[in-house]
C-alpha cells in the first residue's frame, strides 16, 4: 500500500523554515507545529507516541506519519521518540516528520533518548511518551503506534468515542494483520489476515493472552493513574500485555467498536533484518516458535497478573 507523498519539496522545505524561525516551547522540549487548518478547540487532543530505532526504515516512518496526518474529527500531538540517533539523523527525521505532517494543523515533538550500549530501549521509549505526556497536561488521551505499522483515516476518531460517552479508561479497535512487500522505499499490500479476532473477544479474553496490537487502543490518561501505565523495562516481550492487564485490574474497557477495522500491523517479509518481534504470520517455511524472551516474559506477566480480581462494567461484554 503506496501512501502519498507531500506534493513537492519545496513545500516541504517551507515547513522546515516556519519550524525553524522558532517553534514554540514548552518543558524544554520543541513542540512544532506543521502547516493546516486551525482545529476546533474542541475535538478532543490525542497525543500518539511513535517510537524510532532504525534509520535506515525512513520511508517507513514517512508512511506511519501520514497515516496519522490522514485523521479525521479529532486533534493530534505527535510525540516520536528516537533511539540514540545523532544529530544530523535526528535533524533528517525532524524534517521528514514535519513533510509528512503538513496541511494536518498537528503538532509534533521529536525526543532522542542516547543509546551507547546499542540496547533494545522499545519500553524506555514508552515510557518517556507516557511520562512527557503527564507532565505535559495537554491531553487526556494516549495511544501509540509502531513505526512500520499505519491506520486508516476514522482510527483516531473510533477509539476516542467510548472515552467520551462514559467512564471508560480504555477503548480498542480491529487491527487486521498485512503482508507488505517492500523495495526501494515503497510498500505494496499483498495479502490481509484477521489474525487477532479481536472482534470476536472482550476485555476478559485478556486472561488468556494478548490479542491487542499496540496501536489497537487508546487510554483515558485523566482516569488513570500514572503509576499504571509504566512499562516494565525488564521484559524482553509483551511490556504492553503487562500494562494491559494492571489497567485492567482497575478500569473498565471498551469494545463499543471492537468490530471496526481501523489499521493494519504489517508484516515485511522482505526488509533485511526484519521488523517484527514474532514470526510473520504470513509465512509457510517454518513452524511458529517462540524464542526464550517469549517463554520468559511470559511466565513473568502471568505471575504477576495471576489471580487478579477484575471489575464488570455495562458494555464490556458485547454480543457477537
């Protein structure tokens, strides 16, 4: 799937130059503002934490952030976390975020995190946008999406909705799986897989693993408290599924529109060193097996969870 590009550089070029003749500031951290409409004040303001580890995947990037760019009756902060990029790379994603995001009206703030060790920082990233996002108070909703990962137009606009109508802390969405062939910087959709049935399954499903992506739902942050939504650095795997359930413990969830098809978790078969922290469910040499940060993360976050006491609430358990 070939998303469009920004219609010429020298309109990207423009954005770059109103972003450095000086963007506002707030805490320390830039917050830049790409060209658009002036939203309404009060659709209700998202941030949506993207998290970057492989510069050499820009055009990937490029593709994510139009995705949001694309959404519709709601109003974006994009926080895109780097993982220890040097200078010029994070100037060369500062610009490409900004091209992606012009004519959106969205802001966005672009946060390196240094990384000398070279370690997996994928739940420090996390955790920087979750606590940059409370300290901030500019939004009472969160969610995130993976880089290589993109959705449709409505998405934003889906998963905010429960949050609006009642006490719900978090509301998710259908991801469907996409086998995407990638070459000289361009995707190409091959095939689609329901592989999570998520529209088949409620918050209770949660007991027996995880069926939520992580760009799959959006957190009520004015409901929760912050000390919940902290990712366990110490899990190799499933630091969301961990998450997940300790919300879950407290708050309900919603699956008002758990039949809504908002997105695709891409699958690419043929980037060298791959993307994917699973097997792609798309391929047929080899059967699936988990490796041992799978088996260990997963004995963690069930001894932890076991035994959890969880709170009904009307709407969780909707009828099929």
């Amino acid at each position: 799937m070939r998303m469009k590009r920004p219609a010429s550089t020298k309109r990207s070029a423009r954005v770059e130059d109103r972003a450095a003749k000086g963007p506002a500031k707030k805490s320390g951290q830039d917050i830049l503002h790409a060209s658009g409409p002036v939203h309404d004040p009060n659709l209700p303001l998202i941030t949506v934490g993207v998290r970057f580890h492989d510069f050499g995947k820009m055009a990937l990037l490029e593709r994510c952030l139009q995705s949001i760019a694309a959404q519709a009756g709601v109003r974006v902060h994009v926080h895109l976390a780097l993982q220890g990029f040097s200078k010029p790379e994070q100037a060369t994603c500062r610009a490409a975020a900004l091209a992606a995001l012009d004519g959106s009206g969205f802001t966005i703030e672009i946060d390196s995190l240094p990384n000398p060790k070279r370690a997996d920082l994928r739940s420090r990233l996390l955790n920087r946008i979750v606590e940059r996002h409370y300290a901030q108070r500019m939004a009472e909703f969160l969610c995130f999406i993976d880089f290589d990962d993109i959705w449709f137009q409505h998405a934003l606009q889906v998963l905010v909705e429960p949050l609006l109508m009642a006490d719900f802390a978090v509301s998710y969405a259908d991801i469907h799986c996409a086998d995407v062939y990638y070459d000289d910087g361009q995707t190409y959709l091959r095939n689609v897989k329901d592989v999570f049935h998520i529209s088949q399954k409620t918050k209770r499903d949660l007991l027996r693993g995880n069926f939520l992506p992580l760009h799959s739902y959006m957190f009520h942050t004015g409901r929760i408290d912050q000390s919940l939504l902290r990712y366990d650095e110490s899990l190799e795997r499933l630091e969301d599924f961990d998450v997940l359930l300790a919300i879950a413990a407290h708050h309900p969830f919603s699956g008002l529109h758990r039949d809504r098809l908002i997105g695709f978790y891409n699958f690419y078969q043929t980037v060298e060193g791959g993307l994917n922290t699973t097997q792609s469910v798309f391929a047929t040499a080899e059967p699936d097996r988990k490796d041992d940060k799978w088996i260990n993360a997963t004995k963690t976050v069930i001894s932890r969870h076991a035994g959890t006491k969880w709170q009904d609430f009307w709407g969780e358990e909707w009828q099929i």
